[in-house]
C-alpha cells in the first residue's frame, strides 16, 4: 500500500493556498485568459512558486508528494476556473511526470524530475497518433536499434504543452507485438533533439491558454539511457498505468468545473428576474438546479471512493474508468444546464458558463473517450466472473 508522504494539516494548508490562489488569482482573471489564449506569466510563476508544477511528484525528486487521495481535492479545486490552468502544470504532475515517476530508473529520475517538479522542465506525454487515440496498441511510430541508441520516427498529434515542452515521453513501436509483449517502448526525448519538430498550435472549441500541436519525429536519434526503465516492454504497461490514474484526476477536475457551473447558475437563479420574479423562484429551475447539485454531490464521492482505491491498490483499472466515465459525462449536463438557466445570456462569449460549456466537452474524448471507458468497465467485470 501506497501511503501519503504529506500529513494532513500541511494538506490542508496547501489545498487552502491553491483554494485562494484559484479564486482570488485566476478566477477574476479567465476573461484575460480567454481572449489572449495564453496564462500570463505572473500566473505561471505564482504556479511554479507554490510547487504546483510538481504537486504529485514524490518529495524526494522535489516535489510536494501527494498521492492520489490528496491529488484529486487539488484537482477539484483547480477544475473551477479556466482548464488551462492545470493544463500548464498538468502533464508534469501527471500522465507524464508519472511515468518517470513509476517506471524510469534511478539516472532518469536524478536527470530530470527535480526539474520536471520545479517547473523549470515542461514535460509532454506523446502518445496519441492520427490513427492511435485512446488504445495504444495501433501505435506506428517506430523506434529502430542503432549502435548504441536507437532512431525514432513517427507523428504524435493533439499533444499538450508541445509549443511549451522542454522534454517530450515518447511511446514507440520497437517490434510488432508477440508472445513476448506489445513490442511498445516508451523514451525520453529532449525538445531540442535533432529531428524533433512541434506543429503550429492547435484551433480548438475550448480550453485556450492550453496549448496542444502535433509533433513530428524524423530520424530522431537518442541514446541508450532514454529507454524508460531500460525495458522495451515498459511502454504499454507505463501508458496504461499513467492513463489510469490520470483518469481519476480528470474526474476529479470535472468535478470542480459542475461545481463552478452550480454556483453559478445559483447566483444567477436569484438575481436574474422574469416578470417581477427571481428566475430561482420557479420549480423548473429549481428542478434543474437539483439535477445539478446531485450530480455533484455523486461525482465527488465517487472520486474521492475512486481515489481511495487506488492508493491502496484495490483497483486500479475498473474504478478509474467509472470515476472518468460518469464524471466527465455528469460535468458536460451540468454545464448544459447552466446555459439553460441563464438562458440567452449563457450563451453569451464573457458570460463563465458559455465558456465551462466549451471547455468541458473536452473532458469526454481525452485520456480515453467515454465509449473506450465503458469497454474498460464492462470488459473487465466479465473477465472478473469468469476467473
């Protein structure tokens, strides 16, 4: 069993600062945000200063050494404003940070996580093909023995943080899968390695300030010391296990988002007037704002259930994808709802719900769509039966 490396009350101290810095820092400042498709850089640096490009990387390295019980009340937190918040820091803490984390060895680990936890590195998670999204094993970016090293070629797409990285994890095909495994590495590549060239940023419906672009490998020669964990069979096992987590994380952030939609479809409930009467006095919009509230309510229990689980090594496959699958899909009604309870007005460009409506839709495709999450779940319960 995994256990915490922070005690509770320095926790809580922590989940207040970043409570204060989400509200009083960013919150006022998302407009901004939005129309420079950026986050400022004294944002950033307050970010960096207060060890959250590192919050889930063991002290050790760095890092503030959370585990995942305290990692999503973090994430419920930083879901409530612009998504591009945690996106900036969210790749080093996760999907990324977690495979050095879990599976490099001891020289990859000295060579990059305290500056990966620091903020100085920007790592990238590059794992996503044109034609290999949410399961792995369609990969075709290739990685081929040389001497003493290896050369990679390939196209990771959709890739975020990739105008920002210093550092890209790299999941390659070495051989075709075989009795012996999948035959998928996983590889550590500097951005400014020979051969290495990032895409212009990608237009997307929302989330701006989070920057994603395609990435194109050509000839990339890296030595032998960029295998992840010195295995060539790491890289599946590493992809699934970093997904797995992260998909209790981005439950979590889906949580903060409904929340944020909630508070303010209350706000406006009771101000906002129709014929002489506060809109919050009519049953309908009563109903819906139930709808909400409960589906809040569920999604964060069933999170911090999911959390608990994992961390302790209960189950780390089946409650992940439920946790994603009905936090993700609950976040998308809920802002749905809260554009209909401010009616015209939410669908207004400056009003916060017309844009948590945009950047939510999002959380139902990435680390494994909704429909590969009900696969993961149902699949799993029949194997469990029939063993």
């Amino acid at each position: 069993m995994t256990t915490s490396q922070v005690g509770d009350d320095d926790f809580q101290d922590i989940l207040a600062q970043t409570r204060s810095f989400v509200r009083s820092a960013v919150v006022p400042r998302e407009q901004e945000i939005m129309d420079a498709d950026a986050i400022p850089d004294d944002i950033r640096e307050a970010a960096k200063a207060m060890g959250l490009f590192g919050y889930a990387i063991p002290q050790e390295w760095g890092g503030l050494g959370l585990d995942l019980t305290q990692d999503v009340e973090l994430a419920m937190e930083l879901g409530y404003t612009s998504l591009s918040l945690r996106s900036m820091f969210g790749t080093n803490n996760g999907i990324a940070g977690q495979v050095l984390v879990a599976f490099g060895t001891d020289e990859q680990k000295e060579t990059w996580l305290e500056r990966i936890a620091s903020g100085e590195v920007v790592a990238s998670f590059a794992l996503t093909e044109p034609g290999a999204g949410s399961d792995p094993a369609g990969l075709r970016t290739k990685a081929t023995r040389t001497g003493d090293g290896w050369i990679i070629n390939g196209e990771k797409r959709f890739i975020t943080n990739a105008p920002l990285a210093d550092l890209f994890v790299v999941f390659a095909r070495t051989r075709p899968a075989d009795a012996d495994g999948t035959g998928i590495a996983v590889f550590l590549v500097p951005a400014d390695a020979d051969g290495v060239q990032v895409g212009a940023k990608d237009r997307k419906m929302g989330q701006e300030g989070a920057w994603t672009a395609d990435v194109h490998f050509t000839d990339v020669c890296v030595p032998d010391s960029a295998l992840v964990g010195g295995s060539e069979d790491v890289g599946y096992r590493a992809a699934m296990t970093s997904l797995a987590r992260g998909r209790v994380h981005i439950a979590a952030l889906s949580v903060g988002a409904a929340q944020r939609a909630l508070d303010e479809s209350v706000a406006y409930a009771a101000t906002a007037t129709q014929g002489g009467s506060a809109i919050g006095d009519f049953q309908l919009v009563q109903a819906m704002i139930a709808d909400q509230q409960t589906g809040v309510m569920a999604g964060r229990a069933l999170v911090r259930d999911a959390a608990r689980a994992w961390v302790s090594g209960e189950d780390r496959r089946i409650a992940p994808s439920v946790a994603k699958l009905f936090c993700t899909e609950m976040v998308g009604k809920v802002a749905d709802l809260a554009v209909q309870i401010h009616g015209g007005t939410g669908y207004m460009r400056d009003v916060p719900v017309e844009r948590i409506y945009r950047d939510v839709r999002l959380l139902r495709l990435y680390e494994g769509t909704s429909e590969i999450q009900r696969l993961i779940i149902g699949r799993g319960l029949v194997k469990r039966a029939q063993r």
